[in-house]
C-alpha cells in the first residue's frame, strides 16, 4: 500500500481510487463485498436495472467510496434527490467530498432508513440500490434492512441489489418475493449478481 496519505490525493482519486477503496477493505472487511471499486459495465447495469433517469428519490446503500455515486448523479435528472447511508466514517469521510446539491451523505445503518429518509425531509424513495454485502451481514440485521427496503420504497418503487453472492435474496424475498430479474455482470472484479425487485402495490 505504500505510506501515502489520503489527504494528498486530490478528490476524485480519493473517491475511485483502487487504493482508497482497498484502505476501506481493510479497515472493514465486513462491511465491503470487494477488494476493488465497481467496473464501468457493473455501474451501467445498476443503472439501466434502476431506471435512474426517471427517478426523483433514490438512495444507495453502502456507496463505499463514491464512484458508483458520482455515476448515479451524472444519470440523475436536475431535480432528482440521491442520499447514500454509509456505515463506514472512513468510506463516509471520502464522501463528503460530493459537492452535488442533489446529494446527501449520511453516516448511519440502513436498518434505520425510515429515520433516516425523515431527517433529510425525502419522501419514499422511487428507488434504492445497494452494494452493502448481504453475505457478510449478521442474519437478523440483514432481515431487518430487506423489511426496512420494502416498508419504506413507494409503491412500485425498485430495489437494486448489486452482489457478489446471492445471500440477499434469501432476505429480500421474504419481504418482496422473488427478484424480478437477476443478471450477472461478468466484466467486473469479481463478477457481480444484479437483482431486480419491484414493491408491489397491495390491496
């Protein structure tokens, strides 16, 4: 890794660099799903997957270090709003260099994103796309943030879920039923798992 500072990497690199992200890896390694941040191809799937050009309200679960975020914006409309709970400080820190006027960077657990989203005043969420690990997570936090995702997207709002393995789908479709599209993304370090769901609308 080299003794190189974070603090004399300009912003961008901060955010994208392999190197910032692997620091990230090691300081967390539960809270990472890759050593590597995510591959043009992986980014563009999330995005075609969340239809992010018509949404209005979107957040991201466990951004890391920002690249998949800046990607989102630039697909984002002028009007849209994006909040990123992070739970890492150290991911979180590099964040807070996103100087959109759209975005929001927040420090907490997605398991409390009904707080979360009434803190930032944003309704429910047209979209929510997350790269956390489900494989990595404790059983009942990983139930609690699949509810949490259903309680709080709006009707017919997608739930995006970029993964190594297939672990979230064993919480998600409790909750949502079953994806309604899973694709693999082979053109990424390592390959990536792209899940659809759909909150339905009930009654």
């Amino acid at each position: 890794m080299g003794g190189e500072s974070i603090g004399s990497e300009d912003s961008t690199n901060r955010r994208t660099s392999p190197a910032a992200f692997f620091r990230g890896f090691l300081r967390e390694p539960r809270q990472v799903g890759s050593v590597i941040p995510s591959s043009r191809f992986l980014e563009r799937r999330i995005v075609d997957a969340a239809g992010l050009a018509g949404a209005r309200r979107v957040v991201e679960l466990g951004p890391g270090t920002g690249g998949t975020t800046q990607t989102f914006l630039r697909h984002l409309s002028p009007d849209a709003r994006l909040i990123s709970i992070e739970l890492s400080p150290f991911f979180h820190e590099l964040l807070g260099d996103i100087t959109d006027p759209r975005f929001t960077n927040h420090l907490g657990s997605a398991e409390d994103l009904a707080d979360i989203l009434a803190l930032h005043h944003m309704e429910q969420p047209d979209v929510v796309i997350s790269g956390i690990p489900f494989s990595k997570m404790p059983e009942p936090v990983a139930t609690r943030v699949a509810k949490a995702v259903k309680d709080n997207l709006a009707e017919n709002g997608r739930f995006i879920a970029y993964q190594f393995r297939g672990d979230v789908a064993r919480f998600t479709n409790p909750v949502m039923g079953p994806p309604e599209s899973c694709t693999l993304e082979m053109r990424n370090i390592p390959p990536m798992r792209v899940f659809r769901w759909y909150n339905a609308a009930t009654g």
